[in-house]
C-alpha cells in the first residue's frame, strides 16, 4: 500500500509537470468515457434493467397470429382469453385494451388514455398504488366495474394532487365511475398505448354491454393479452404448451379457425416486447460510442509514448541506478491510470450535470426513458471504464519504454537520438488503427446521412403543406341506449355538420374526416383478411389490406390524386350501394392484371364495390412501405374516433382556436384533442432517425478530429526528430516541395493501411445497421469513397502542417541543435 501510495504521489507529480499533455489526454478520455456512460445509461434503463415488477422474467405477453396470410397480433376475443387462463401455463391473464377516452368534470371536456383491463391487472404485476387501493378479484363482474385508478399525472393534472381524491365520482365517456386509487408517479404500463402514458385504469369483464353478450369466439376484438407463467416454466416450455392448446382450439372449432388461416398463439417476453423497436437504435449507438472510446485510448497511447519518447534518458538513469523494469513499468503504468481516473471523474461530472439534457438527445418515442438516471451504479461503472482504459493505452508504452538499454541510451543520448524504429513502427500502427476506426463511425455516419436523405425523398402521397388536423372523441357509453350517437344517422348527422362549420371558416379551402385512432405516419395499423367476390378462397388467394374510412372530401384536402375511377361523394351514405376506394398498391399487388375498378371485395358477408384507385400515401411513415389499403365512406361506416383535416390558406397552426370553437359549437361536450399541423406530424414521424443521426454525426466527427490530432501529433514528433536531416538536404540545395512531399509520403502510407483495414471492419460492421436503414445498401459505394477521401484528406493536412514547419526553418540552425 505504501509503494502504490507513493506512485500515485509520483504519477500526480509528472503529470501536474506537463499540464498541457494532461489536459489534452483528459479531455480525449472524458469524451469517450463520457459517451460511452451516456448512452450505457440509456441501454442500461431501456434495455437491460428488469421492469420494476415482481419476477419480471415471468411477464409474457400473448398474441394471435394468422401464419398463412402473414397476419401478426390479429386480436384474442373473450372466449379465447378464457382458454387462457384455464390452460395450466399461467398463474393468471389479463386483457390489454388501449382506448380513448371522455373526461368530465373539468373547464372543458378532455380526451385521456384508458387501459382497459382484467381485474386482476395490478395483482398481476404485484403494482400497489400511491394512494387508495387497486381493483382486484374482488371487483371482477361481467361489463365494466364501478371501480377505476387513476395516474399519478391525472390526479395532478385534473384533480389539483388533491389528498381527498379516492372516493370522487368522475364521469367517463359519460359514464359514471369512482376513483378507488392513485398510482405512483413511477408507475408505467409495460406495453403499447394508443398514444401516450396511461391516464386511468379500468376493470372489465368484456362480457356484457356494451359488448356482445355472450361474447362469440370470432369477435378478437382484445389487442393483447398479458400472463404470468407459472413459476419454473421457461418460455420455450410455455410455448410448445400453447402451440397445444392452438392445436386443440383449431380441432374444436374449426369453423372460426380456417385450416387456411394457420391461426396460432405466441409468447413473447414483455421487456423484450416493449423494447423490441428501441434495441436496434441502441444497439447501434452503443457500438458506436465503444469505436468512440477505442479512438480515445489509441489517441492517449499515441500521446502517451510521444511523451515516453521524451524520457529515456530519464528511465535509463533509473535502470542505471538500479530500479527494476517492474517498478519502471508500475510507475509509467500509474502515471496512465491517474489520467484516465481524471478524465473518468471529468466524464462523470459532466453527465450527472447533463441528465436532463441527455434525455432530451433522445428519441422521444423510447420507452422506459423516465427510468434513465444518474446513480452510485453509473459512478462505479464509470471509474471501472477509466481503470479500463488507462490499462489499455498505457500498458504498451510502459513497457516499451522500460524496456530500454541504460548504457546504449545513455550513450546514445548525447548525439540526440529519439525513439528507435521500432517505436516509431508502433505508433504508426496506432496511427493507422485510428484512421480505420473513424473510418467505421464515419461510415456508419454517411449510410445514416444518405438513408435520412432517401427518406426524406419519398414523396408521401399527400401535400402536408398549410395542412392542419384535431381529433374527436365521441364517447360510446357502456348503457347503448343512452348513447346519443348510438346509431349511424346521429353520427353522419354530426360529421357533416362539423365539416359544414370548419368549410366556413375563414381561410379554410377544403375539410376531410377520417376514422383513426392512429394518426398519419404514427407507424403500421392492423391489416385484415378480405377477399375478390367470385375468385377462389385456397390458402394461396387468401388477401389482406389495412381498412380506414374516409369522407368526401378527404382525398381532396390531402391532395392525394384519384388516378382511376371516382372520389367518395356526399351520395355514398346509408341506404346507397357500399362501395370502395383502393390505392395503387393494392390494384398492383392483389390485383394484377385486372382493373379493380368495378371489381367487387367481400369481408365477412358483405360486398363492396370498388369505385376507384387512389395515389398511395404513406400513412404508416415515409420509411414504411406503403401496404394494400381499402378505403371506405364515412357516411357507410362512422364511428367513434375522428380526425377531421383541413386545408387553410395560410398557416394552419394561427387556426386551431377557430377550428375547436367551430367544433365545440356543434357539441361542446365532445373532447378535442391532438391540434396539430401535417407538417409537425411529418417532422415528429422522423424523430428516431434524426436523433440517431445527429448522435452518430457527433460521434463521428469526434472521432475524425481525434484521428487527426492523433496523424498530426505523430508526424510533428517525427518532424522534430528529423530537424537535422531537413537541415542537411536544405543546405545541399533540396527544394522544400520535395522535401514535403518525402515527409507527407509515411502519413499518406499509415492513412492507406487504415482506410483498406477499416473498409473491411465497416463492411462487416455495416450489416448489423441494416434495421435502421432505409433504402441504402450497406455496401453504398459513395459513402465509403467519399468517407476514405474524407480522411486522406485529413491526413494530408495532419501531415502537412509539421512537415512545412520543418522545411521553412533555417538549415545553419538545424545544423547547430545537435
């Protein structure tokens, strides 16, 4: 403990004596070890830390498939949910029904997210509340339970955080419920929402009304389904138990599960379903900043030994005086390791300073981002990095420079020798394995840049400019005969009288509504199973398509073409014949060779005549193929989530106040809610791509700025050491552009070696960014020229700068410095 005290003393004493040095060497450590812990800190939260529920490794999720038509998470009616919880896997389930929501009771009427649920949701999860209690077993009846919890963001947004809330009567898509509980600020569903955090929890048993009583095996209107395995089951084991109980199902009913369909059930582990999106953008991210680190030691080793270099005659005096070459090689070794602990301790700083900054960095659409924080944990593992690297770059040049001969050195010393060949052999090696790894970062970089450039040239259907959109809830009541939009005309009679409101409004030139949950590029909606009337129904002609419902002036206002056939009209409504409209996708992949125009679609025991094909539009996200869509009236198929679109003559943004009043003056009690622009929405569909892009961008460049700090520090040392062979060739007569090009030709060499070994580690490295990608092959040749050109060019000048210093100074004073 004494001798590592007294290094230590010693290593802050040599690197206090080179104050320069060690600001350069901590700052280049604190940027690697400071991404490195920056991003570890996201994938830590997200990824790798277990959701904060009990035995979170026995949470699953279940869903439906339809294997032969390529259907995923197709529903799970009631009866299905059922057999679920009777098959002896798990030790319970719960139903998962994201819905909209009316709120009363405020200023103004407002939309929230419920999660409609199983009664035994938080028993499930072992989740206790903040305030109140949760509903249980205990609560369990056939419709809706009377029993509802609220977040902990409702109670504060809506209730003022008041103490007294259990107990309170809320009215919920006008329906009464009371409040028994409020959940921690912490608390989040592990899953999908429609929109946002969850605001309220509701208990149903999806068997009475406003649901069909008794429920029917064929309505899989449920999105999810949750379980707890029981405990010693594995998932795999649990599976081959499902595909069984799949097996025994299809025997049993055969009329509701086609041996066309190959409809099955699937488990997948819900940490990993929740972050099943978010784990290639990490993932990428997390390599980069490892590239980023290891840039960072090479560039410290490279400094490290352009000191060592220096210091010889220093260690050759030691030897001489009998010092071992372990204690030489503890001491170099301390001197690293102090740096790294400082650059480790500046990389800390920083981050525990930018947390809330760093969250903002990130994609916004990543789940569990509220989890991120700044702990012990981080501090541990942030030293543990620096430990690390300080062992790396600095293990080499101890024992170099330990290793050298007192009486040659010594001897030597006097005529001004520098570093052997061999050292100077090494450090281009690490020249060269710098260069290669930005290579890697800037390639990863450039594919980032041209994949973000050919998604923001797909054109998507629709003209998003001066486009402006709000969305309507109208409330559907668990009791259908108090439900004054129960019926279609109440409702046909209502949409029509908004577009006719918002059509008069100053500025506004066209109105269209659609029926959605989902707004426009929010991500790829659920396809159905439909058929051509009169073609065969073989597992091979088995269609499917993404439905949505449209108004007659929908195509209009978006300004997306009708390239055959005719638009929807005012006449398309109850009573008339139903019809539909098809995009170009669908005319090209399901019916090809045949005009569908005229053709007829069959889902279930209903036809539809097609009227006409519209342009496609990529409502799923410009980096989303566009998928086989039909298209229905509005008047012929209402319902209950609205989104009305408008086209203003100025911006649409100055109009949402006119636009909700219009609204609100046809029924002020009707929430609306997400106002917003086409133009917004199309920036905010582009978020995760652009976060990545701008992190692996700063990455990148520094990452080329270390590599050519890192060519530049080795040529000026190398420079230096040939002060007096310039001077030779100068006084012979040389002319200095020579002299130049000699001295830029081994830069230029190192800068070759890293640009083919790195084209080959970007190659094999490329592939594994193919998931965020977006029509750019990994191989694209005009990235890795223009990034190789890139960095020779930086070489070039990194090696440049020295070797002009060295051919202007004067020849006489070259010859006297030795």
């Amino acid at each position: 403990m004494v001798l590592l005290l007294r290094d230590v003393r010693l290593g802050l004493r040599r690197v206090l004596a080179a104050p320069g040095f060690a600001a350069t060497a901590i700052l280049t450590l604190a940027l690697g070890v400071g991404a490195n812990l920056a991003i570890f800190t996201v994938v830590n939260a997200v990824l790798i830390r277990p959701l904060p529920f009990a035995h979170p490794d026995r949470l699953v999720r279940v869903a439906a498939d339809a294997r032969a038509t390529g259907g995923r998470n197709i529903g799970i009616s009631q009866p299905e949910l059922d057999d679920l919880d009777r098959a002896g896997i798990f030790d319970g389930v719960t139903a998962l029904w994201p819905v909209s929501a009316s709120l009363l009771g405020g200023d103004r009427p407002e939309r929230i997210e419920v999660l409609v649920t199983s009664a035994n949701y938080f028993e499930l999860l072992g989740a206790a509340p903040r305030l109140g209690r949760v509903y249980g077993p205990g609560d369990a009846v056939a419709g809706f339970s009377d029993a509802v919890v609220i977040s902990d963001g409702l109670w504060r947004r809506a209730f003022g955080g008041a103490a007294d809330v259990v107990g309170r009567k809320v009215v919920m898509d006008t329906d009464t419920y009371t409040i028994v509980g409020v959940m921690p600020a912490d608390f989040h569903h592990p899953g999908e929402t429609v929109r946002a955090d969850v605001d309220m929890w509701s208990a149903c048993g999806f068997a009475a009304p406003p649901f069909v009583s008794p429920p029917r095996r064929e309505q899989n209107f449920l999105p999810g389904v949750m379980g707890r395995l029981k405990p010693g089951l594995t998932l795999s084991q649990a599976q081959d138990r499902l595909d069984a109980l799949s097996a025994r199902l299809r025997a049993a009913y055969p009329a509701n599960y086609p041996a066309s369909v190959q409809w099955t059930l699937r488990l997948d582990d819900v940490q990993s379903e929740l972050t099943r999106r978010a784990r290639p953008t990490l993932s990428v991210l997390m390599g980069a900043v490892v590239l980023l680190l290891a840039i960072a030691c090479v560039n410290v080793a490279n400094l490290t030994l352009a000191r060592s270099s220096t210091r010889v005659r220093e260690v050759a005096m030691r030897r001489a005086l009998g010092a071992t070459r372990g204690q030489l090689v503890r001491q170099l070794l301390t001197e690293s390791l102090v740096l790294a602990i400082a650059g480790g301790l500046a990389a800390l700083a920083a981050l525990a300073w930018s947390r809330d900054w760093l969250v903002a960095l990130m994609p916004s659409d990543l789940p569990r981002l509220t989890e991120v924080h700044f702990g012990g944990g981080m501090v541990a593992i942030g030293l543990a990095l620096s430990v690390a690297a300080g062992a790396v770059f600095g293990i080499v040049p101890a024992i170099q420079v330990s290793g050298v001969n007192p009486a040659e050195t010594l001897k030597d010393a006097g005529r001004g020798l520098g570093e052997s060949r061999r050292e100077r052999r090494f450090r281009g090696i690490l020249v060269s394995a710098e260069i290669a790894i930005s290579l890697v970062l800037l390639v990863g970089a450039g594919l980032l840049v041209r994949s973000f450039w050919s998604m923001l040239r797909v054109q998507p259907g629709m003209e998003p400019s001066r486009l402006g959109f709000a969305q309507i809830w109208i409330p559907v009541p668990n009791d259908p005969t108090k439900d004054p939009y129960g019926t279609p005309a109440r409702r046909n009679a209502y949409i029509e009288d908004v577009v006719r409101r918002l059509s008069a409004l100053p500025g506004v030139q066209s109105v269209g509504v659609s029926v959605s949950n989902r707004t426009p590029f929010s991500g790829s909606g659920v396809t159905q199973r439909f058929v051509f009337v009169g073609e065969s129904t073989a597992p091979a002609d088995v269609r499917r398509a993404q439905f949505q419902v449209a108004s007659a002036g929908y195509f209009a206002t978006l300004k997306a073409p009708i390239v055959r056939g005719r638009a929807f009209t005012a006449a398309d409504r109850i009573g008339s014949e139903p019809v539909a409209i098809v995009n170009q996708t669908l005319a090209a992949t399901q019916s090809a060779g045949q005009d569908p125009v005229g053709r007829s679609i069959a889902l279930g025991s209903r036809t539809f005549r097609i009227v006409g094909v519209v342009a496609d539009i990529h409502d799923d996200g410009l980096d989303v193929p566009v998928t086989a869509r039909v298209y229905f009236p509005i008047l012929q198929r209402s319902s209950n989530s609205l989104t009305v679109f408008y086209r203003s003559s100025t911006d649409p943004a100055t109009r949402e106040t006119a636009v909700e009043r219009a609204i609100h003056a046809v029924d002020p009690t009707l929430p609306v809610y997400g106002q917003s622009t086409m133009d917004e929405l199309l920036a905010d569909s582009t978020v995760r791509r652009r976060a990545v892009l701008s992190l692996m961008g700063a990455f990148a460049v520094v990452a080329l700025l270390l590599a050519a700090v890192g060519t530049y520090g080795v040529m000026s040392v190398t420079a230096g050491q040939r002060q007096r062979e310039v001077g030779i060739r100068l006084a012979l007569g040389a002319q200095r552009r020579d002299i130049e090009r000699l001295m830029i030709r081994p830069g230029l060499a190192l800068a070759a070696a890293g640009v083919a070994a790195g084209t080959i580690a970007a190659l094999f490295l490329a592939r594994l960014m193919q998931t965020v990608l977006f029509a750019v092959p990994t191989t694209d040749a005009a990235t890795y020229g223009s990034v190789s050109l890139l960095l020779i060019a930086v070489t070039i000048v990194a090696c440049y700068v020295p070797a002009r210093r060295a051919t202007r100074q004067d020849p006489l004073m070259a010859l006297r410095k030795d």
